[in-house]
C-alpha cells in the first residue's frame, strides 16, 4: 500500500522473469483433482469461517510508552514491552499527543541516527506479512521529512533510500515474505548525516495458501511458477465499485481502497453491490483471499443496457518499470439474472490477460467468488500499469464485464530488492541475470543470516524464550501441523467433478460409522483430546474389542485443513509398511471427515530426547528408533511405483509405539514425487530447522530433502537437543550447523547427550555422525539414499551390541582382566557439559552400562522389554 508517496520510476527493463525453468506442476494438478473429486461430496458449501489466527503475531508500537488499540481491535505492544526485539545504539524516542492520522500507531516513534535490528523469532515457516508504519511526526530532534535510509530484510531489500518526500503524510508499506529461517529481521539503516524512523511494525503469520505457487504469466502466454520464491510489496489493493474495508473487516488486516480514483473515465464505469450475505465461496476460495465485502461490490460497464456497448472500463496505476508485478482480480458476478448469460474479456496493459471468461460457468452459479493471478513481466511495465475490462467479442449473452476487486503486489527483483537495483549485498540488477544464480546469493545470504545477528542472538538467549514452549509439540499422537510449525500447500481448485468415489476400492480400510466413533470417542469427549490442530481435534478412543484407536476430526471450516486431511487420506491409503502409521478406517457420514489411526501410546521421539522429562532411551533403543524410521522413510521413497517425499521429516512425526517401534507420521505434507523428473517444483514448506537447503534455494523437492531432514533427525539422537533453539548462543543455534562443525573438528563427541557418555561405542557413534554428515550434504547428489543410510545405522547398531557384549562379558569374568575384543574401546570420553546429570556415575559395577541406565528409569513395561533384549 502507497500512501502519500509516489513510487519511483526506474529505467531498467529487466527480463529475468522469462528465464525461469519451466513448471512441473502436472502431477500435483492430477493429484489434486483425484482429491477434489474424491471429496467433492462431503464438502460442505461454508457459510461461516473461522477468522483467522496467526501464529506469529508481533504488532509494536515503537517510542510509544502506552498500550495502542487500533480501530480494527488490535493492541500494538509499547516500547517498554517490545525492548527484546530490538537492538539499537541510540535510544531517542518521539511522540505527539494528538495528530491528523487514522491510528494512534503514528502518534510515536523510534529514530535511528546509526544502524538499528529488530528481530522477531518465528514459530512458524511461510508466508508473513510485515507492514511497515511511517509518519513524520514533529519533534525538536529530527526534521523526519528529511530522513533519508534503507530498510532490509536479512535477504532483502525493502526500501532504499526512502525518504517521505517532504510530506508530512502518514505512510503504510506492507509486504508479504515467505519465510524460511526462524529468526526475522528487519534492519533500518539511515544514511551517512541522516536518520531513520519508524512508528510501528507489524510482522504477522499470513495463511499458506494465500499465494499459490503458479499463476498466468502475460506475455509469453503460460503457466508462471515459483511464486512462493519471491516477496511482495503491496502497491495497491482495491475494492471495485464499493466502500473502503479496513483492517478491521478483513480476517487478514488487509486494507482496500475504492477504485474510483483510479478510473480512467468514471463515466464509463458503473458500480454495482448486493447484501454481502449473497456472495458464495467454492471450494478452495475462503475470506482468507478476500472479504465478502469485497465481492459483494463490482464496477460493471456504465450503459452496459444500451444495444451495443463497444468499449473498456480502464483503470491506470503508476507502476515501477523495472518490476514485474503479480495482478490479482477478484470476480464475483453479481449482475447476472441467469446462469451463461456474462462473458467479457480482461486486458492488463493493452494484451488480453483472460479471454471470454464465464464466472457462471466456471462456477457452476452466480455470486460465487473467484480469483485469478496474472503475472506481468517487468518489459511490459514501461508505462505504468493498466488493466481494463470489456465485453467478449463472441457477441452472444449480456454485453458487460465486471471487476470486484484487484490487488497489485510488486515482485522482488533478481537481487531480491523490492526497491531499487541494489541487494542487500550490494549486487545491483544485471540485465539477463538468471533467477538461479540470484537464488543462490540469496541462499548464501540466508544461510549467513545468523552470523549478521551475532549480538542479538545474544540478547535472545538471556531473554527467557517462550520459544521452546510454543515450538514444543502438544499432540503426542499424530502431529498436527497447523499446532507446529509446519504446514503444507493448499491449492485452489474451482468446479471440480462432483462425484462420489469413495469406495473400498481405494483401499481406505474399514468404515466407520458416525455413531460407532461417537461411542469409541465418548461423544467426542473433551477429556479424550490428545492432540490439537488447524483441521481440528485428535481423540483417544476405543473400538469393538478395546483395541485404541487415535480419531482425527476434521474441522471442516479448516480449509488447509480439509485439504492436508485429503492429501493425508491418500497417502496413507496406499501405504502399508510397520514403520509408517497405519490408518484403520474413515468416517464420512453427515459431512464428517474422520480418520482412525492407530494409536501410538509412547508418542513422539522428541519427547523421548529432550524437554518432556522422560526417562531417557539407551543409545541402543534410539539406534533402533533410528532405523525403523529410516525403513519407513525407505519404503516410501521406493516402496511404491512413483515413489513418495515425506516433505516433513523430524523427530516430532516419528512416534513410538508402546513396543517403541518408531513409524513415520504426518503425510499431510507429502507429494508423490513424480516419474522420471526426479523433483518436484514447489513452495517451500517444512519446519526450521529441517529444511534441506537446496531444496529451498531450487525450490526443487527431491527424496534428498527427506534425506537432510532425516541427518538433522539423527543428530537429534545424538546430542538430545532441538533442531533449532534461538535460546542458546548463536552459533549453537542451528544443530545441524553446530554439529557439523564440531564434527569436522573431530570432537563430536564433546556435544552429545551426556546421559550417553559411557554407554555409548565411540565407533558406532562415529559410524552414525558419519552417517548424519553426508545426510547433510550441501547437494542433494551428495547425499545417500535412504537405503545407505539404513545400512549404516544397522552398521552403528551392531558395533554397539559388539560393543555391549564385550562390556558384559568383561564386567562377568573379573574387573581386572583386559578387554578381548579390539572393537570394543572401553575408555569413556569425559563429560564435557555439567549443565546435564552424567549417567551411570558407578560405571564400573557389575550391571553393564546400557540395562543400568534402562534400570535407573525403570517401571515400564518397555523398559524392561529392552532390558531383555540386552541381556539375550
Ligand atoms: C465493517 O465492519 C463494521 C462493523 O462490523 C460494519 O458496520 C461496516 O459496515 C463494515 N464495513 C464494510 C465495508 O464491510
Ligand atoms: C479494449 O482494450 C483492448 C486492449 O487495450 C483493445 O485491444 C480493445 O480493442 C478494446 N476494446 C474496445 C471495445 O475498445
């Protein structure tokens, strides 16, 4: 959103949007329409939605020393409360009392005359939006209208050299980033002998399916994907032929101007509305996208009753030039008596952007929402930005054309600048740069985020984090993913097939009836809760013959949820192997989506490391969790004709039963991998930590991403921590960093999880490290299959049993005599850390070191189970 600013024109015609790799989204598209004509007859046609929550929610009032309540409800934190997240050398706060502005945001405010970070910890990858507040406001230590600096990003550059113009006008940018690393910075740097400021700033979780990945690409004509690579700027939002909405109105903050201002000629355009209760969404479209509002209000063709109305409605935006621009048009047709009877056509400077569309048709009713995403390259930019709407040259039904509603979000450039031709390197805009090469100083400079952060990393790690508790996983059933912090793509897909195809056929298991699983769960039961997400509840319950069974409820006002809880359903029906969940059977009466799983009483492996408290597994029995995760993840890269990426691999989705056999969980977020391609083109999605960096530089997802995620997985294991803990200093806070470098060093040994000191094989760990090394690799053809990494991990496993034995044995013939065996090394390496108990402080009684350990916890059945198996 521009307010009060003019952008800025820049003479570089830059073509980097049409050197990118072509899409690869058909095997989606045909899982998706598997899916949707799957579901398509337990959907329900939603009436009411549930607003929506986001996660990540850091709204601050800077200078100000009271609570802020905007109009729309929102309270913005005081300076006071928000100290933690901001590093800064100067400490000058402004304010007035009383201002020509529409939040009392603007009434305060921090300056910067030198550098200055405010750092925001994530709970949650993907998309957010930052809005930026800005007002100049009169104080005796800095003319603000004359305040001249940058704001960046870690990777990007949103403004440069901003300044207001000498305008006293209050300004409000906002962008949308997808973010990748937990920690979010925004840097505001003022410019030599100048100053920056800020008023207020908010950096908000937006939904994942608010961008898809592909969208039309204008000029070539085709498909445009990778949208989920770059970031956004607002440059104008608009509500066609109806009121402002403000932030308050939309479930997203947004805010919509009127369009009237924009019109070429107001006497060719016509507003429309209808009560907003008439508009309709389908399938795959929520308010999430756009307020009914929004919809319920169009501009159409002024005399669109006159015989032959033979002429555009055209609105013109000042647009940058050497930007492209994503255009997004809202239709909902409101003016049509009858279903057919509309077509028109719509331009985006001058070229034909959608030909003869038919809402009607392609909604099968009228009133229904719809969207469409236009991606125009910066070489048709040259002179602003047009969009215009006419009537269909086929000459049949009504000779109108309607707009509701239409947003225009700038994109980043390939130095990742949303203002100017500079990166936040200092790269400048080459012409004929390609995408990849930019992804890759990106990533580098992603990757180098942390080492930038040094000092207020710091300060994060005195500060007591609520990060571990929110990050820390509820459910210890089935993770749920809008609970944690991953979540999955959601697609749009409008008039899908309605028929039935649920059939025992799809081998979805048994049927269940409604009141069958009312029983088992006592009517849904509140007490029987076990876990909690975006599609709804998970509950403990109880079948026929006692056996426990895990049921997932869906929620059907969730609409990610409804879609993973799909992708769910059909992964897990194809799938059959002892170390992946297995479904039980569904329920789908009465509109209802459940799912029986079984139950996995010892929950997630995280618990079982770190955090929760809980007697803590012997070296050998998280060798064993390891490798029947490992198989899981094996079967489903090759187990099955095409080949399936989990997308979400980490301890938290790989539970226990009460045997402690490991399973894999959570295909909410998998994708089959498609034949022959080798990859798959998508948004990035998965959770801190885990991320394989290639795949989030290529946007490529490859079973090599599972490989990664699976290394991370394994250094867990080892060292008894999470995979990322902004808590602790900065270079510890990424584990798979710290390890590696530790490793390198050859003192591995000096981080791992001193509960194993003693008892574990300093070969078979090294064998595992190794192992978790190249699952890390930087290049995915670098890294092992699944199928390696398997027979490493057994490999480790029969060194510690060698390992064990030999301890045994020794320990039974005499405490005197020399080990045997030269692959047993019985010299304990010294605990390094004392933060932690060291186990087994008696380590040379006669019981071996590993049943000790199991002893000093005992009192579960599974306990003494692998004491047995020690012992045979
Ligand atoms: C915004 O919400 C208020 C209060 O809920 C309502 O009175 C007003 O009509 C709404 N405006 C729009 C444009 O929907
Ligand atoms: C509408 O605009 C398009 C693109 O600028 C143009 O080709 C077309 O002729 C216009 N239609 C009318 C009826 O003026």
């Amino acid at each position: 959103m521009e307010i009060g600013k003019k952008p800025r024109k820049f003479p570089l015609a830059n073509l980097f949007l049409s050197s990118l790799p072509s899409p690869s989204s058909s095997s989606m598209a045909i899982l998706l329409v598997l899916i949707y004509a799957f579901f398509s007859s337990s959907t329900t046609a939603f009436s009411a939605f549930a607003p929506f929550v986001p996660q990540d929610n850091f709204l601050i009032d800077s200078g100000a020393d009271k609570l802020a309540t905007l109009p729309d409800g929102r309270v913005f934190k005081t300076e006071g409360q928000s100290k933690q997240f901001l590093l800064a050398k100067d400490d000058i706060k402004v304010s007035v009392e009383k201002a020509d502005v529409p939040s009392p945001v603007y009434l305060s405010a921090r300056i910067f005359v030198q550098e200055a970070t405010y750092s925001f910890p994530l709970t949650r990858p993907g998309w957010h939006w930052v809005r930026l507040h800005f007002y100049p406001l009169d104080n005796d230590q800095f003319d603000l209208m004359k305040a001249t600096f940058s704001v960046n990003t870690d990777k990007y550059v949103l403004l440069h050299s901003f300044n207001m113009n000498n305008s006293s006008k209050y300004v409000l940018k906002e962008y949308l980033f997808n973010v990748t690393e937990p920690l979010f910075s925004i840097k505001f740097v003022p410019m030599k002998n100048s100053a920056a400021f800020i008023n207020a700033i908010e950096v908000v979780s937006a939904p994942d399916d608010l961008i898809t990945d592909v969208a039309n690409e204008l000029s070539p004509v085709g498909d445009f994907s990778g949208l989920s690579t770059y970031a956004y700027q607002t440059a104008y939002r608009l509500n066609m032929g109806g009121p402002l909405i403000t932030s308050g109105n939309d479930t997203l903050g947004r805010t919509w101007l009127p369009d009237e201002s924009y019109l070429k000629s107001t006497n060719l355009a016509k507003s429309v509305s209808v009560a907003t209760s008439i508009v309709k969404y389908p399938e795959g479209i929520t308010p999430q996208i756009a307020p009914q509002a929004v919809y319920a209000s169009a501009v159409e063709m002024a005399d669109a009753q006159v015989s032959q109305p033979n002429f555009n409605v055209t609105w013109n935006f000042e647009a940058e030039s050497a930007f492209g621009y994503l255009i997004r048009l809202h239709f909902c047709d409101i003016v049509s008596k009858a279903l057919n009877s509309l077509y028109f056509n719509v331009y985006i400077n001058g070229k034909m952007a959608i030909s003869d569309l038919d809402l009607s048709h392609t909604l099968n009713g009228l009133a229904m929402a719809y969207y469409k995403d236009i991606v125009v390259n910066a070489s048709l930019m040259s002179n602003g930005l047009s969009v215009q709407i006419g009537p269909s040259k086929l000459g049949s039904g009504d000779l109108n054309a309607i707009l509701n509603g239409l947003e225009v979000l700038k994109l980043s450039n390939s130095v990742n600048s949303l203002d100017g031709e500079f990166g936040v390197n200092g790269d400048r805009v080459a012409n004929g740069s390609t995408r990849h090469t930019v992804a890759a100083v990106g990533f580098a400079m992603m990757f180098g985020a942390f080492i930038g952060l040094g000092a207020m990393v710091i300060k994060w790690h005195k500060r007591p984090q609520d990060w571990q508790k929110r990050n820390s996983f509820s459910s210890w059933l089935l993770p749920l993913h809008a609970g944690d912090t991953s979540f999955m793509t959601s697609k749009n897909s409008l008039g899908s097939q309605k028929s039935n195809f649920y059939s025992s056929t799809l081998g979805l298991g048994r049927y269940f009836s409604f009141a069958e699983l009312q029983e088992a769960t006592k009517n849904f039961d509140s007490n029987a809760v076990i876990g909690v997400g975006g599609f709804g509840n998970v509950y403990l319950g109880e079948i026929d013959d006692g056996t426990q069974v895990a049921v997932k409820r869906g929620n059907p006002q969730s609409e990610q949820g409804i879609t993973e809880f799909q992708t769910e359903i059909q992964m897990l029906s194809k799938l059959r192997h002892r170390h992946l969940v297995s479904l039980i059977g569904y329920c789908d009466e009465n509109s209802e989506m459940i799912l029986v799983y079984e139950y996995m009483s010892n929950g997630p492996f995280r618990d079982h490391l770190y955090g929760k408290d809980l007697p803590p597994l012997s070296w050998k029995q998280r060798l064993e969790i390891c490798i029947g995760a490992a198989r899981g993840l094996h079967y489903l890269h090759t187990g099955t004709a095409q080949g399936i990426i989990h997308r979400d691999v980490k301890t938290t989705n790989i539970l226990l039963d009460e045997n402690f056999t490991a399973k894999v969980a959570d295909f909410g977020l998998s994708k089959d991998a498609p034949m022959g391609q080798g990859h798959v083109s998508t948004a990035v999605k998965g959770s801190f930590g885990y991320l394989d960096p290639e795949y989030f530089r290529r946007q490529q997802l490859t079973d090599k991403s599972d490989v990664y995620s699976f290394g991370v997985v394994l250094l867990e294991a080892l060292c008894a921590r999470p995979a990322i803990n902004p808590a602790l200093p900065r270079e510890q806070v990424n584990l798979a960093d710290w390890a590696m470098q530790w490793k390198r060093k050859g003192l591995l040994d000096k981080i791992i999880d001193p509960l194993l000191v003693g008892s574990i094989n300093p070969e078979s760990m090294k064998k595992f490290a190794e192992a978790s090394e190249k699952c890390l690799a930087e290049h995915g053809v670098d890294r092992p299959t699944m199928g390696d990494v398997l027979w490493n991990l057994e490999y480790a496993l029969q060194l510690q049993e060698a390992f064990s034995q030999g301890k045994e044995e020794d320990e039974t013939k005499s405490s005197a005599t020399v080990p045997a065996s030269p692959a047993v090394v019985d010299t304990p390496p010294t605990p390094t850390s004392d933060s932690r108990p060291v186990s087994n402080p008696e380590q040379n009684n006669s019981t071996p070191a590993q049943v000790q350990a199991i002893d000093e916890h005992s009192g579960t059945a599974m306990f003494a189970q692998f004491a047995n198996l020690n012992g045979r």
